[in-house]
C-alpha cells in the first residue's frame, strides 16, 4: 500500500508535464460537463416538469456543487492521477475498495466514450453523409486516440475551440428566442407552468434526477491534476468557475425552450432544441445544429478517453493495474500505452451498437464513485498534509452523501443487476491481479544474487 508520504504530497518529480493552465482546466471541465446531452435535455425535462425547466437545472446544480467541493478539497490535499481511485486508497486502506472505486470510474468513462463515438456516427453523421455506423465510430476513436497521444496541451487546445463552438450553439438558441420575444412573440407565463398531473415538489424533483446527468463530467478533471500548473490555486477556480457557468447556460436554455414551445411540442421532439430555433422564425440552417451536436459529441468524447487514460495510468502508478499502462513516451510524456488501451476497448464497446442499458450503467458507477468520494473527505480531515489545500465546510460532503443515496434510489432493478455484474467482474480481475503479484513476489528472493544457481 502507498505511504502517507505518496499521497500527503505532491509528487517530487513530474512524469506527465505540467501544462495546463487555468483557462485550460476551466475549458477542460466546461467542454465535459457541457456535453451532447444538454441537446436532448429539454424534451425529456418539458415531459417531467411542465414548462418549469429551468427549476430542476438549479436544483442540479446545487446538488452538482456538493460533490464538486469534496473533489476540490481531496484533489488539491492528494493532486496525483488517478482521482476518486487514490483518494479510496488512503481513506479506507483496503485495496479492493481503491480498486473497485477505480474500475468504476474507468468502467464508465471508457462506456461512455463507446457510446459517444456511436452517437457521432448516427443520424447527425449521416446528415452529412451515409456510412455504417459502427466502423465510422471505429474510426472516430482512433481519431480521439492519435490525439490524445500528441499531448495533453494539443487535446486541451482542441478542447478550447470545441467548447467555444457548443456553447455557441445554446448562445444561437437564447439570441433567436430573445429575438421571437421582442417581437411579441413566445409566452413568457409558460416558465412559471408546471405540470398539472404532479404536484410541483415531485415534479421539480425527478427532473432534478435527470437533469444532474448533464452536470456529470467534472469529475473526470482529477485525473489530469498532475499536468495542472499551481493545481491548488487553479483547480478550485476551474472546477466552480466552470459549473456555474455551465448551469447559467442550461438554465438560460431551459427558459428559452419554455418560452418557445409548449412543454408538449417539447416531450415529442427528439431534437427541441432545434425545434426552439425552428419555432423563434430566425433563418438559422438546420444543418448548422447538426454540426454543432457532432462537435459536442467529439468534445465529450476527448475529454473522457483523457480521463480514462490518465485513470489507467493512475492506478497502473499505484499497483491497483498492471504497471504496464504506467508507461509515458520519452518526449511526449504522455502516457501512451493507457491512451492504447483504453481506446481499443472503448472500440470493441462499439461493436455492441446499442448501449442504452452501458449508459444507464454508467451513471450508476459514477454515482458509486461520487459517494466514495465525499465519504472520503470525511475520513481524511484527520490526515494532515505539508502543504497548503482547498477545504470545504464539513456540511457540504455530508450534504453530496445524502444527494447520491436519493439519486441511486431512483435507478431501476435492470441497471442495479447490470452494475453489480460489472462490479464482480472487476472483484474476479483484482483478485487474479493480486494473485499474480504474489507469486511474483515469492518467486523474487529465489532468484536473487544470493540464491545457488539451478542445475
């Protein structure tokens, strides 16, 4: 197991290089938790709230930011790769705890990233031309996979543009419906409408549920701490920065969509943003959404494959995984055995074509993940570090425990069966993992210089 002295401090000499600055890491975390889904949202959300869409996107948000301080305070006391998985380590001292908490995270980002590549190669793909979806998708991660492998800084700066281009296309949805209200059109009562067949408490609440999914992403930027310059001053600003202002968006776009279109044209629609954009009379080309979605969905599919190599290589640091995938090219310094394989398998995850249940399956590891995470803050308060770090008011983690207890007793019975089918399997892997080092261990002083050679 690692030292206090491992953990409790930052590393004396960067493998991975430093480069990312504050503008980075707040685009890194913006373009992640700004994702494809917030183009699908408001439909699913007219259908649970009515036209209050804009209330269960605050309420996610506050939920989001609870969880969030407790990755603030763990990230800047222990800044190593490797996230929610290192901080389980040195909270709970039990290897398979670490290691469960880790193959959760890398179980769900590398699904995630799966299911995102087919996302792109489907209808907003075939918009432009028509290919099969899955070798499309194929390619598309070996995009994502070349680079990430140029470099951490190269990927980030990608991001920027990215990012910069998907908001831009719920800027286009808040300017068109502004215009469509100055001319008197729209109906502005609607954002104060809830759904008449629920009272407004439950309503607000199960899309609170829904609406936390599209807030899921920040996560994934404790896994790049170790290439962050200066990560106790930038990370806190990054990581808050970020969210609200992604909630400000989604909340400017859940007023807009109300005010265009009644929640029921909005529940029928499998694209309501695009509807919104119809519905406002400003001539913006239909084709143009598309574009933007396939640009949102390439975002969030570098940025997770970033989290999922630079979680691989974490617990590979660690001994949680074969210490192969801890291996950094000379020059590049990034770590590219892990960016190998982790994009082979999210390729492979493609060939399944439908990852509806993978997805939902996804969200209930995070959670799990979330939960470890702001139970460990609790645990480590007692654990001391040299250094300075950012500390959250002790209400906060005890407050993010009680949202991911009531957001996974909203999953169904099929999703839980799924998880913990996953789950055994990385028990069956940890377990022959530790089984290997054993003997490898045993094997050692029989082979050492001291040892009579065989006959």
């Amino acid at each position: 197991m690692a030292t206090s002295e491992s953990f409790g401090a930052p590393p004396q000499s960067d493998r991975l290089k430093r480069s990312i600055t504050t503008p980075l890491l707040f685009f890194f975390i913006l373009g992640d938790v700004l994702g494809a889904g917030i183009y699908a949202l408001m439909g699913v959300l007219a259908g649970e709230v009515g036209g209050m869409l804009w209330a269960p996107l605050v309420v996610a948000l506050l939920l989001a930011l609870l969880t969030a301080g407790s990755y603030a305070e763990l990230v800047t006391k222990y800044p190593r790769a490797g996230g929610a998985a290192v901080f389980a380590q040195r909270a709970f001292g039990r290897p398979l705890v670490s290691f469960l908490v880790g193959f959760s995270m890398l179980a769900a980002g590398v699904t995630s990233a799966a299911g995102l590549a087919l996302a792109f190669a489907g209808e907003y793909f075939q918009t432009f031309i028509a290919l099969p979806a899955v070798p499309v998708a194929i390619v598309f991660l070996l995009v994502i996979g070349a680079l990430n492998m140029r470099g951490i800084r190269e990927s980030l700066a990608a991001n920027v543009v990215m990012t910069v281009i998907e908001v831009s296309g719920l800027v286009i949805v808040v300017v068109v419906v502004a215009v469509l209200v100055g001319s008197g059109g729209g109906e502005l009562s609607r954002v104060v409408s809830p759904n008449p067949d629920a009272g407004v408490a439950t309503a607000v609440l199960g899309g609170a549920i829904i609406a936390y999914y599209s807030f899921v992403g920040f996560e994934t930027s404790a896994n790049v701490i170790e290439e962050v310059r200066e990560p106790r001053k930038s990370y806190p600003v990054a990581l808050f920065g970020a969210l609200i202002v992604a909630g400000a968006v989604y909340v400017l776009v859940g007023l807009a969509s109300s005010i265009a279109l009644p929640p029921e044209r909005l529940a029928e629609s499998s694209g309501p943003l695009l509807a919104v954009v119809e519905a406002s009379g400003v001539a913006v080309p239909s084709w143009l959404f598309s574009l933007i979605a396939l640009i949102a969905v390439a975002n969030g599919a570098l940025l997770t494959m970033i989290m999922a190599s630079r979680l691989a290589y974490g617990m590979a640091d660690q001994g949680l995984l074969p210490s192969v995938l801890s291996r950094v090219l000379p020059n590049r310094r990034t770590p590219w055995v892990a960016i190998l394989a982790t994009t082979a398998v999210a390729c492979l995850l493609t060939l399944a074509g439908d990852l509806q249940l993978l997805a939902e399956t996804v969200v209930l590891l995070l959670l799990f993940v979330f939960l470890s995470t702001n139970i460990a803050v609790l645990v480590l308060r007692r654990d001391r570090v040299a250094h300075e770090h950012f500390r959250v008011w002790t209400a906060i983690p005890v407050l993010g425990i009680g949202s991911c207890v009531l957001l996974l007793s909203q999953q169904s019975a099929t999703v839980w069966l799924f998880g913990a089918a996953l789950l055994a399997v990385g028990v069956v892997l940890h377990l022959v993992a530790t089984v290997a080092r054993r003997r490898v261990s045993r094997r050692r002083p029989e082979r050492g210089p001291a040892s009579p050679a065989p006959r």
